[in-house]
C-alpha cells in the first residue's frame, strides 16, 4: 500500500490522511508523497512538522 522499501521508514499524515505534497528543507525534497527520503536528524525532522 505505502510502497516501503527500507526500514526503517517514516511517514508522515495529517489528519489521518498521508500527505500528497513534497516538502523542501534547506533546498532538498525531505518528505515525497508522504515518506522520508534520505535520513535526517531532529532539526530537519522539527522543520518538516512545521511545513505540514
């Protein structure tokens, strides 16, 4: 259903939906239809929240 390929993975909703849009932190794509791309540590994680 999430097309999961790595684990760990993380995924983010709002409202109990999966988000469809990308999210940019510090000029690269973070969040892509709702899933983490790449590893990112607690300020990148803390700005994603904030972009939602």
């Amino acid at each position: 259903m999430f097309s999961i390929r790595a684990i760990p993975t993380l995924l983010f909703f709002n409202d109990g939906l999966l988000i469809e849009n990308n999210i940019e932190v510090g000029g690269e794509i973070r969040v892509q239809q709702g899933k983490m791309v790449g590893a990112a540590g607690e300020d990148i994680l803390r700005s994603i929240i904030e972009k939602m």
